[in-house]
C-alpha cells in the first residue's frame, strides 16, 4: 500500500513538461545534481519527449485493454528529466493514461521521493527510472513496471558487458528506442494489464 499524502510535489504531466522548461531557461534540471552533462541530456530529451508525444500511437489490443480499466487506478510514475530512459516512455504512459477517465496519472520526482523510490529498486538495489507503478482505489500496488523494455535492458547489458564507454552506450539506446517506435514498451504493459 501507497500513501499518497507523503508524495512531495505530484505533478500532472503538464506540469512536469512545464517543470522541466523552466528549469532548463535557469540552466537547471530535476533532482539534486546539477551539472552541465544533466543539463544537456534534458534538452535532448524535451525533443525525444515531443518526438514520442508526436509519433507514438497506442495499439488496438493496448488501447482495448486500457479501455477495459472499470475501476479508478492511480498510475504513479517515478521519473527525472534528465534521465533518457524516461523521455522515452513517460509521453508514452501519458498517452495510455489518457485513453480512459478511470486512469488518474501522477509524476513524481525521484530525488524528492525516495523512500518510495527504495520500495521499487531495480534488482533490489538500483534506483533506476522509470517506474510505473499502478494502484487500485485503495492504493495497494496492482502491478509495477521499468524502467525500460527487456530488449532495451538486453541490450544495454550486452554493451556494458563489452566496456562500452557511456556516450556510446546511450547513443545506441536511443538509436534502438528510435527504432522501435514504443512497441516493445506497450506489449509489456499490454500483458500486466491483461493479467
């Protein structure tokens, strides 16, 4: 179970676009650091989030289930903006959540939230985002997912197996989220939704 109350700053996705813009006119970004690097992958990341927001369309059998949903759910999503992985998606997520009025999505900032973040490590020990995680009414956890489709995780640990440096690493991820055009993300959602 989930208390909403001790969400510090839930945002609207709106408001976290918003957010992010303002920060980035100040030469700032999400979350506690702040450095040149992080401010550069935000900017890059505003074009891959309008990229997504214009491109992605949900698929039919996606789209059905979502329909489906007859009892409110909150969908959380733990998120930064300037984490790539999270460009990616969260227009993604945003488009499902739109899709039916019983879906109440809410973006909450990682770094202002972690003890809900450490309730949702990766492997146990890893605070990667994204994170999605939907709650029934009585905000008890129906499932969760991220922060990134399999064959993105595959991928990246194949390269990191193979020392890639990090630039590259990242420009190949986001060469195959290219590529992919957000289907591999909604077929994994589509079955946690489904089950």
């Amino acid at each position: 179970m989930i208390d909403l109350k001790q969400i510090t700053r839930p945002l609207t996705y709106a408001n976290y676009r918003t957010l992010i813009d303002d920060l980035l006119k100040e030469g700032k970004v999400t979350g506690q650091e702040q450095r040149a690097d992080l401010t550069e992958y935000t900017r890059l990341n505003v074009a891959r989030m309008n990229r997504v927001e214009k491109q992605a369309i949900i698929q039919e059998q996606l789209n059905h289930a979502i329909q489906e949903i007859q009892e409110p759910q909150n969908w959380i999503v733990i998120t930064e903006g300037w984490c790539g992985d999270a460009a990616q998606l969260v227009p993604l997520i945003h488009k499902m959540a739109e899709l039916n009025k019983n879906i109440q999505l809410t973006l909450v900032l990682r770094d202002e939230n972690l003890w809900l973040m450490d309730q949702f490590l990766t492997n146990g020990k890893s605070r990667s985002i994204p994170k999605l995680i939907a709650l029934n009414a009585n905000s008890e956890v129906i499932w969760h997912w991220g922060p990134r489709p399999i064959a993105a995780q595959e991928l990246i640990n194949e390269l990191t197996s193979n020392a890639t440096d990090m630039e590259l690493l990242k420009e190949k991820l986001h060469g195959w989220y290219a590529k992919d055009r957000t289907n591999s993300a909604q077929q994994e959602l589509l079955e946690l939704l489904k089950a």
